[in-house]
C-alpha cells in the first residue's frame, strides 16, 4: 500500500479547522471527499498539526495511504481538480517510506503571525491579519519575546480546552520583525498546544503597546495560571507554514509564505 506526502495551502476562512467535523465543513474533510472522487477509496489523511477554525497554512503536511501506486503529479492535479473551487491548493505530491507519519515523524513545526499596524481599517486582509491600529513597539516585542525561548510550564499560554497531556514545552525561535505596517510574529518549537501561539503574541501585543514590560510577560509565564495571559489573537492572522522531519526519514517541507 503506497504512502503519499501532501504539502497544502489553504485559507482557513471557510473552514471550522482541519479536523474533520460531523455537521461542518473542516479541510481534513474535504481532502477526503475529493480524495473519494479521485480514486473511490474512503481516505482519511493525517496532518501535522490541527489548525483551528479561521486559521491558514501555506505548509501544512499531510500523508494518505492508497492501494493503487499513482504518480505524484497526478494525485496533485486529480485532487486539485476536485477541490475547485474551494481554497485549498495541494502544492506537492511525493511518495514515502511507510514509516514516515504527518504528524509523528515531525521534528519542528513553524507558525508566522500577521499583525497589521495601520490607522486604517483592513480591507482585503481581514480574513487574513489582526487589525491592531494602535501604534506597536516591534523592537519591545521581539525582546520580551526572547524570555519565551526554551522549555517552560506555559500553562499560562494554553487555552483551557487543550488537550495536551503536559504543559510543559520548548520553543526554539521567535522572532518579531515589522515590514511596513506588517508585523510578522515567527515562532518554531517542535510541537504547540491549543491556542499557544494566539497567546504569546496577545501577550506580546501587550508589551508592543507599552502596557508590558518584558518582566511582565516573564512573570505570565512564571505564575503558570491561564488568567495572566493577554488578550488571544484573532485565528485570522496565523499561518502554519512549515514541517520540519528528519533527513533520514524525509527532506524537510518548506513552503514558503
């Protein structure tokens, strides 16, 4: 039985998330409602992460097992087809090694954040940014968030509906860096729990307008309690981006944004 990688991009909009949902339309289950017209097979596929309802990907990773061996571009273009015209684009098809999984192979995974810091109100990116117009201090908040980096109870970054059987996580990078009146909020860590990221850059938010201290925030994180967190970013402005995977195992997905 052949095993497939997927890289998807899709806009999150329309989508109550990735997983697959009995009474709504989710991205996990329109993959396999246009899979089942491809091929006829009742196919689930597994992804790297489960993006929640609103949010987009320009990398997430995915594998589907078939019993007939197709090439790749034609899974691609077959799929790509019978997803029209919903916004979701399979962007590469490859075939792998049996043992390699979605999710459990993964060794880091990327998120961008897009805040949009303008006077004016969004237009075309309002599905697609956190409109904040208030003026935000992108140096402040690259630095506060440096005291995020290593492994940490973020209980007080976790939403309470997570699932995650420990709190306790690593975060390898984040980086904030402003390109007009766009700031993009990087944050890799090998794997995140419920609502994390939309958390941090809340909470980041707050020490870009000045109501934050980087003290305050390294407090947040040190009283472990979910009620010392900031406000949650809006799903719209988060992107999954990328899958990182051993190169014994895969090369790595990287899509860029």
């Amino acid at each position: 039985m052949p095993r497939y990688k997927l890289t998807i991009e899709y806009d999150g909009t329309p989508f109550f998330g990735w997983q697959v949902q009995e009474d709504a339309p989710s991205v996990q289950g329109r993959l396999r409602a246009a899979l089942a017209d491809f091929c006829g097979e009742a196919v689930l596929p597994y992804g790297a992460g489960r993006t929640d309802r609103g949010v987009h990907a320009t990398g997430q990773v995915a594998h589907i097992d078939l019993t007939r061996s197709f090439p790749p571009f034609v899974i691609r273009n077959a799929l790509n087809n019978h997803l029209a015209p919903e916004p979701i684009s399979i962007l590469t098809v490859e075939e792998v090694d049996a043992q390699f999984d979605a999710r459990f192979s993964a060794v880091q995974r990327h998120y961008v954040y897009r805040i949009s810091n303008r006077p004016a109100f969004l237009a075309l990116d309002r599905h697609r940014a956190w409109y904040v117009p208030q003026p935000l201090d992108d140096e402040a908040m690259h630095d506060a968030g440096q005291s995020l980096l290593g492994r940490h109870d973020f209980t007080t970054f976790r939403s309470a509906r997570c699932q995650a059987r420990s709190p306790v996580k690593r975060i390898d990078t984040i980086t904030v860096q402003r390109d007009g009146h766009v700031i993009n909020v990087s944050v890799s860590a090998p794997s995140f729990m419920h609502h994390q990221v939309r958390s941090i850059v809340g909470s980041l938010r707050l020490v870009g307008e000045g109501k934050w201290s980087r003290s305050d925030l390294e407090e947040a994180l040190a009283a472990r309690d979910r009620t010392r967190c900031g406000p949650v970013a809006v799903a719209a402005g988060l992107y999954f981006t990328r899958v990182d995977y051993d190169v014994g195992e895969e090369a790595s997905a990287n899509v860029s944004k």
